[in-house]
C-alpha cells in the first residue's frame, strides 16, 4: 500500500501564497504520473495541475500563470507552489499519484485551503 500525505494548506488572504507538499510512502513503488485536485463547496473534484514522469506539467485555465506543480522523486514527493490566490481557490486540495508497473492510484486524504478576501 502506498499512502500519501498532503501538508501546507492553511487560511490566507486573497494575493498570497502556499506551498503544499504531499510524500508518498510504502513498499517498492515509483511515482509515474500525478497530479493535485480540489474540491470546493458544493462542486465536484477538479484537477488543478498534472505532472508526467518526463515533468511535462498541465494546469487548469483557473490556475494558470499563479500555480506550479513540482516533483521530487528522490524524496517521493510532490509539491504544489500557489501564488496569488484568490477566494475561488478555497477548497480541499488533494494530491494522486500513479505507480509505474502496477498502474494504481492513489489519494490523499486532502488538506484545506481557505482564501478569504
């Protein structure tokens, strides 16, 4: 089993920043692709930023331009830089992942990020 852990969510002003990071831990695996998702109030799950193996990364129109998705494979993590951010980006933010070979996925149980304005 694999099991990810999302830290860095908080409560902000509009404009400002968080840094969100989510490490993933378990036996034998290797990140292949993954990705962060939110989920606001009343609304579905939505992908925010996506990141290939290559690092070849994907944004949502919303995000673009303010957010960055990174990867540190040595230490299995994943990071989601968010600058400038608005009351619209308030939301659960959960990180996924998918194993190289075996083609799981995975999800973090999700960390909050409020925006107020």
């Amino acid at each position: 089993q694999v099991q990810l852990v999302e830290s860095g969510g908080g409560l902000v002003q509009a404009g400002g920043s968080l840094r969100l990071s989510c490490v993933a831990s378990g036996n034998s695996f290797t990140i292949y692709t993954a990705g962060w998702y939110r989920q606001a109030p009343g609304k579905q799950r939505e992908l925010v930023a996506g990141i290939t193996s290559d690092s070849n990364t994907n944004y949502a129109d919303s995000v673009k331009g303010r957010f960055t998705i990174s990867r540190d494979n040595a230490k299995n993590t994943l990071y989601l830089q968010m600058n400038s951010l608005k009351p619209e980006d308030t939301a659960v933010y959960y990180c996924n992942i998918e194993t190289l070979g075996d083609w799981r996925r995975y999800w973090g149980q999700g960390t909050q990020v409020t925006v107020s304005s």
